[in-house]
C-alpha cells in the first residue's frame, strides 16, 4: 500500500539510529563537545522511526511492521540421533588433572540428573577419561611387552639366562630415575614422555659391561682351568666393568644428544616433543 521496499525500511532505521559529532566550540579558554545522541533507546522510538511520506504524511515503522523483541539470530544447534539437544561443556582449567576433572564432573551430573524433570536426561557424550584410561592400558602394555622381549633377547644373545634377569633389572631402576626426573620438572606422563624411555638405551650400557664381563669369566676360568672362587668373580666382574665403563657411557650420552635439539622447537611442536626430549 505504501509502495516502500524492505531496503527503504533497512536504510531508515540505519540513518537513524546514530550519535554524531559536531566538533566542539570554545569560549573562555574551554571547549564544549557538540554531539546529536541519535541512537535509539527502547521499541517506542523504532516505531517513531520515518520511512517516508504518503501526500504529505509521514509514514513510520509503526504503520508497516509489527515492533517487538524478537530472538537472537540462531547461529548452529546440537543434534543427537536426529534429535535437538541442549549441549554444555566443562572447560578444564590450566594445571587440572583431566581423569580427576572429569570424575568429578560426572558425578556432579548424577546429581543434576535426579533433579531434573520428567522426560528430561543427562548424559555424557564425550568422557575425556576414557582417553585417558585407554592412553594409561597402552602405556602400562607397551611397557611390559617391551621389558619382556628385552629379557629375551638378552637371553638369547648373551646365552646366560641370570645374566639376561640381571641387566633387566636395570630397566626399573632407569625408569625410576627418568620418572622422578619428570616428576621434579613437571613433566606429564603420555604417550610422547612415555614413549621416548627407550628400553634399548636404557640397557645398552648395562648389556656391554656383562657382555663384557662374561667374556673376561669365560677367559679367566679357561686359563686357570678351574672354576673361579667368588673373590676371583668379584675382581673380574670389577676390571671388566672399569675396562668399558668409560666408552659406554659416552656412547649412552652420544645418542642421548640427538635428543638436544628437539628442546630449540617453540609453539605446538615445541609442546608436543618437549615432554619426549
């Protein structure tokens, strides 16, 4: 009936809706700020709002729209099995254990859930802790499958089996270092910090000096013809061990270093293989 287009009614309301400056004037050493607060403030004055004119009479926002508060503009939505939802998520904070963070707040949402009404439920779709728990299986896995198949192969290459259970011994004992280690530099225990522990660097050192050792037993007792007393083992188990302690430890050390530059990486590849170096 008036002929207006929904672009006349968009531009009104936008030259409308406004504040502007007009400079400022002074007048004894002050200035005065001159601004026209045009900015509407409430539903009345959007219906006061001009479009345009019909024979000399204004027409406003009033006479062609229906003003009311409406909703926000919908910007997504959760489903579940095709269905809406109301979704919400518990951030954890900086420092937070996320198993402990995540136990809690499950059984926070048990008491929710007794509270709420009929027909009403609330369940976890994503459980943080089954990641954790499932990373913890395959670290715990990884770790036993890897000690024993270092027990074996010592076995079968030094061909003495309590000499295989004796360097062994030394993967506890080098993990209880490396975790105490992590634990005084605050280093968290995944896959990445885990994972690096290498079981072959660990006992390289350990399998050179028996190595070496049985192999000065075997030439001692071969050329005594006898078998060697235990203060013979002892003194060349002794002079084996100083004989190769010094080369296996720079070796140890040599491979050790390759690890060196991975602490230069900054942002998340620093993050990522920090832990692992």
């Amino acid at each position: 009936a008036y002929k207006l287009s929904f672009r006349d009614i968009m531009t009104a309301l936008a030259s409308n809706n406004a504040n502007v400056g007009a400079g400022y004037i002074e007048r004894n050493g002050e200035q005065y700020l001159v601004r026209t607060p045009g900015q509407v403030a409430n539903l009345d004055e959007i219906k006061e709002i001009v479009i345009g004119s019909r024979n000399g009479v204004p027409v406003r926002v009033s006479d062609v729209a229906d003003v009311r508060e409406g909703t926000d503009l919908r910007t997504g939505a959760a489903t579940l099995d095709g269905k809406e939802v109301v979704l919400g998520t518990a951030m954890l904070l900086i420092g937070e254990n996320s198993r402990t963070v995540a136990q809690r707040v499950a059984a926070k949402l048990k008491e929710i859930g007794r509270s709420l009404p009929e027909g009403v439920i609330a369940h976890t779709v994503y459980d943080r802790t089954r990641l954790v728990e499932a990373t913890i299986a395959t670290v715990e896995k990884n770790l036993f499958e890897g000690a024993l198949l270092v027990i074996v192969v010592l076995f079968l290459t030094l061909g003495n089996f309590k000499a295989a259970v004796a360097t062994a011994c030394v993967i506890p004992l080098s993990m209880l270092f490396a975790i105490t280690g992590m634990v005084e530099d605050k280093v968290s225990a995944n896959l990445m910090s885990l994972g690096a522990i290498d079981f072959g660097i660990i006992i390289d050192g350990a399998v050179i000096i028996v190595e070496n050792c049985l192999r000065l037993l075997a030439v001692e007792q071969r050329r005594l013809g006898r078998v060697l007393t235990r203060e013979e083992r002892f003194e060349t188990i002794l002079a084996g061990s100083r004989e190769v302690i010094r080369p296996s430890l720079f070796g140890t050390f040599t491979i050790a270093v390759v690890y060196l530059p991975i602490l230069t990486l900054t942002g998340v590849e620093g993050k990522m293989f920090h832990p692992m170096a």
